[in-house]
C-alpha cells in the first residue's frame, strides 16, 4: 500500500523559538523525524509541511520534501495536526497522486525509531484500523492521583482506589507524541484518533520525552547522551 509520511513543522513555536531546527545533539530537531521515516523504506514521499522558509531549507537538506509553503491560516497556534495532515493529502490529490495510508510524524520527536514506525504501520494493516498511534504507559496509576482542593488540601480524584494494590489497577496510557498511521479516508473523514477505530503502538517510557519547555529540552538532551552509551 502506497503512503506519504507528513512532518508538520511550523515557525512560530513560542516557549521554545525555532524549537522545529534549533539543534538538539548536533543536529536540528527535525532531523531525527525525516531521517527515520526516509530509513523505513515505507514511504514513496517525506514531506515536511511548514509556513518557513529557513525550516523547508533545513527540512529539504536532511531529504525530506517541501512541496508547497503551508499557508498562514493553517500555521497558527490554534490549527489542529489533523487539518495540517488533510490540507496535504488534498495538494497532493490536487496533482492526481493519491496515497493509502498517511503517517504524521512529530517534527519534536528525536527519540523516534525506525522499528517503531515499521510496527505501526504493520500494526495498523494487520488490526484493520483507521489509525496506530504511538503511546506509553503512565509512570503511576492515575487511579490514585491526587488533586487540590480549594481549601489548599488534599484529596484524591478515586478515593475507592486508596487501598487497592497497584498491580491490582489497570494500566493507563496517554500519547507519546511521536507519529500518527491512518488510512488517508479516515484522515479527510476526520475520525477521532483517540477513540476504538485506533489501536495502540505501545513504546517504553525511555524513549518518550515531551519537549515543550528549556527544562524539558535539557532533560531530553540527558537522556538521549545516556542512551546513545548503551
């Protein structure tokens, strides 16, 4: 089946400024994304879909490409990755070429690894699904998670869950943020990823890191250094 692999990768990242190609480990952010959806083998085309021209400049010389400048009323903070995925699949139906199965893949995901894509893409033609996704399982069961209350107290969310063993309580997982399979129909009809017609691509927390702030892109950074030693 043919597919497109899409890195959305806008300018205007705000706590972080030009977080998409500021170098992480040598290289610009975005590298570690293109180069592991080129190294899977699985795409006919990698494209980066951004509104920048220093970033498609960037993207292209890591192999990725640029077939158009996304336009500015889809490169907003408020923009969805969904209509960013949809505004690409449509350019390229624009042209005649049409592809079965589109991944986005997270232009912040230098953690990512070419066996992973490989799973999920094999994980979602196998389950007969409209996407797979990446996820990973809390450090903590959120069954036992604890809230302020508006005296500045404690308390808990599930207070039935206070003497239940946490091997008792079933596992949680949220997104890990690195890449999003679907069949390209499921994207233009906007299915819920987050929803039954999506099955899970379960990774270890180790190679899931959330870069959103400086703290979390130093922490990040340790972390890739130690697993690069292992």
């Amino acid at each position: 089946m043919s597919a497109i692999a899409i890195i959305p990768a806008r300018g205007g990242s705000k706590r972080i400024p030009r977080k998409n190609i500021k170098p992480f480990h040598g290289q610009p952010m975005i590298s570690y994304s293109i180069r592991a959806a080129i190294d899977s083998g699985l795409f006919e085309r990698v494209i980066v879909s951004t509104d920048d021209a220093e970033i498609a400049e960037v993207a292209q010389s890591f192999g990725a490409e640029i077939p158009f400048l996304r336009p500015p009323e889809l490169a907003d903070d408020h923009t969805g990755t969904g209509a960013v995925v949809v505004h690409a699949i449509n350019w390229f139906k624009a042209q005649g070429i049409e592809f079965d199965l589109a991944c986005c893949i997270y232009a912040t995901a230098p953690f990512i690894q070419v066996e992973s894509l490989i799973e999920g893409h094999d994980t979602l033609l196998a389950h007969n699904k409209s996407f797979a996704f990446s996820v990973t399982s809390f450090a903590f069961p959120i069954q036992r998670a604890l809230k302020r209350t508006p005296d500045g107290s404690v308390d808990m969310f599930w207070p039935e869950n206070l003497t239940k063993r946490s091997q008792d309580l079933e596992p949680a997982y949220h997104d890990a943020a690195q890449f999003y399979w679907g069949k390209t129909e499921a994207w233009l009809e906007g299915h819920i990823a987050f929803s039954p017609v999506s099955v899970p691509v379960i990774l270890p927390r180790h190679l899931v890191h959330d870069i959103d702030t400086p703290e979390d892109w130093e922490v990040a950074e340790v972390a890739f250094e130690v697993l690069k030693r292992r």
